[in-house]
C-alpha cells in the first residue's frame, strides 16, 4: 500500500518542490510560511514562521541543526524532524540564516 503513496509524493515533490542541497546532494522540498499567534503572558504575540516539508528518502538523517542551502537562502534545522504516518515525509521548523 505504500508505493502508491509513495508515487503519489515523489509527483507533488517534483511538480511544487525547491531545490536544495543538503549533505552534498541535490534535495527538493516544500515550504511553508504560516502566521502564528502566540501567548505570552497575557499578551498574543503574532509571529511569522518557516516549515519545511523534506522527503525522508532525499534526507533520512535529518536532524536539528543541518542545513539545506538553495541560491537565495540557507535554512537551518530548528526543530526536531518529524515523520508522517507513512514514513515518507519529515516535518521541520527551519530558520532562515
């Protein structure tokens, strides 16, 4: 059940992902850039944020703290990857350096 799935990912990755190169090689991933609101005392701070969505059969070791570089950015690893529930995909926060 997962090649379909698979097949299926690898095509959104191709079709809408970026290029970079992380370890060395060539990688594609999915940015996103969503607002968040967040309390802090009584205050609600509005913050802008960076998640990067990275297959995890073009980066199985990902990990806090690696970078992936394209022409224009290099992004940082900021929080622990996460997988989905298939395995194929990790989920990050990333910092812009």
């Amino acid at each position: 059940m997962v090649l379909p799935l698979k097949k299926a990912v690898d095509s959104l990755f191709n079709r809408c992902g970026t290029t970079g190169i992380y370890q060395g090689r060539e990688v594609l991933f999915l940015l996103t850039e969503p607002d968040e609101v967040v309390g802090v005392g009584f205050v609600n701070a509005h913050t802008d944020t960076h998640q990067m969505r990275i297959r995890v059969s073009d980066a199985p070791d990902l990990a806090v703290g690696d970078t992936i570089q394209t022409d224009e950015t290099c992004y940082r690893v900021h929080t622990e990857p996460v997988k989905d529930t298939h395995h194929l995909i990790w989920s990050v926060d990333v910092l812009c350096s």
